[in-house]
C-alpha cells in the first residue's frame, strides 16, 4: 500500500482548526505559529495533558493536542466550566483534538475515520497504527501558555 | 409545559456547556431529563425519561451516535433529535439525518450558534 506525507495545504487545514477553536469556544484568538518537521533532532515538546485521535480508513497515524495544564484551566474557564480538575482537562484535551479532527475530514473527505479521542496525564497514548513519514509539530500561544497540535499521518495515494 | 431534553456526549466538558446554555432566556423553559456518555446510556434514558430533544455527539465509545440515531428512530419516533459532533463533513449529516436526525451542529460552536440551533430545534 502506497501513502503519502502530508503537504502545505494539508498542515493549512489544522492550523484553521486550532484558530476556529479558540474563536469559537473562548471568543479570544490563539496565535498558531508556523508549522514545523519533528524530524529526529526535534523533541515532541509533549505537556502536561496530551489528547489523541487515531485515524484509518485510507490514513494511517494520529493527531495529538498536547498542552500544559495552566492552559487548559484557563480554556475550562472561558467555557464556563467551574471544575478544573484533572479529569476535566483530560476531558477537553482530548475533544480539542477530536474538533481539530474532524475539522480535518472536511478537507480530507468522509475515508478519514476518526477514533473516540483518548487522553493521558503527562504521556502519550500509543497511535493504534503509526504513520511512517515525518511529524509535523503546530505551535500555538492563548494567553501566554504554549501548546502544540502533533500530525503523525500517512494518506494513502 | 417544559420542553424535555436529552444531552448525549461522550465528553462531560461539552454535556455540562449545553446543560449551561438551557438557561439562556432566549429559550423556552427546559426541563433536563439527562446526560448520557454513550450511545447505549443515551437509549436507557430515553426509554424511562421520554425526552422530546436530544441533542446527540456522533463519534462515541459502546454505541455510536448514528447507530442511537436509528434506535431512537424506532422506539421514540416522536423524539427531535440534534447531532452537535466534530464531524462536519456534509456526507456525515446527510447520512445523520436519513437515519432520522431533524437538525447537525458543527463543532467547534459559540455559544450563539448553539442557542439558534436549540431555537430551531425546538421550534
């Protein structure tokens, strides 16, 4: 089975995607920085809360958000949310980047499967299937935190 | 009388803001008959409570949101039923509403969009 890596316009969608959240969902914009290859010399840069979506279906790999805890309260908080717990962070964490997947499917059409997202404290879950091509790291900044959207994902030609 | 409203997600965050946003007064008075994770918790409380809007996430552990869809179609035909999922793709809410959804929320939402939805919804 041949895939292919991701391309410019491909990185474009999720970068929209990670801005239309935070539009949306806190009425204040992030500032999402230029997209770039976490190739062997870069560190996956993973913070506190990491959510993940695996994908299939014609794609092969996953889609992580990773931010740190500071970040997430003040999102919990914009939302209205009053606990701020742990598992509340788990909670968003993981629909932020199951929103930044199916952002993604508009663009890559209905063959983008997405799993129910999954979410860990301080590590990443296991991709279900791994991409083989090189991560791309999405920087973003919201409210002086930093936080990162990883594409890990192999589209078959 | 209290429109009776169902809110199925698999995340407790996005249950919690639509549970929050019944309260607007733009809407008419709700009475929240339950929140439910999953699709199979969605069907059990629909079948007590009776609910007359269900607002209904799509991508979920156990069962599915299209798959309750259909079930609810069945056994609560009188039921309005509105998909809020990250699923946007328009062949997903095409085939949300064949399976008998009434009206599709994207997400990410404002808190706007969300009461004109119920609004309609409700209408």
């Amino acid at each position: 089975m041949n895939y292919r890596a991701l391309n410019h316009e491909d990185i474009e969608v999720f970068s929209e995607a990670i801005s239309a959240f935070f539009l949306n969902m806190t009425h204040e914009p992030a500032v999402v920085r230029t997209a770039y290859l976490l190739d062997g010399t870069a560190s996956p840069l993973w913070g506190d809360f990491n959510g993940v979506i695996d994908v299939s279906g014609g794609f092969r790999g996953s889609i992580t958000f990773s931010a740190p805890h500071g970040m997430l309260s003040q999102v919990l908080q914009a939302i209205g949310e009053r606990e701020h717990s742990v598992d509340r962070c788990l909670d968003v964490v993981g629909e932020i980047a199951n929103m930044m997947s199916g952002r993604a499917r508009r663009h890559f059409g209905e063959e983008l499967a997405i799993s129910p997202p999954s979410a860990r404290l301080r590590t990443v879950p296991p991709a279900a299937a791994r991409a083989t091509g090189v991560p791309f790291a999405i920087p973003l900044r919201w409210h002086a935190h930093e936080a990162n959207l990883v594409v890990h994902l192999d589209i078959r030609r | 009388m209290k429109a009776r409203l169902l809110i199925v997600d698999d995340s407790m965050v996005i249950r919690n803001l639509i549970a929050r946003q019944m309260l607007d007064e733009r809407l008419p008075p709700i009475d929240l008959v339950g929140l439910a994770g999953d699709g199979e918790q969605a069907l059990a409380i629909a079948m007590s409570r009776k609910p007359d809007f269900i607002t209904m996430d799509l991508t979920m552990p156990n069962m599915d949101g299209e798959a309750c869809i259909e079930r609810l179609a069945e056994v609560l035909p009188g039921a309005r039923i509105m998909v809020v999922s990250a699923l946007s793709d328009k062949t997903t809410a095409l085939r949300a509403i064949s399976k008998g959804a009434h009206g599709f929320l994207h997400k990410p939402f404002s808190e706007e969009q969300l009461v004109a939805a119920l609004l309609e919804l409700m209408s």
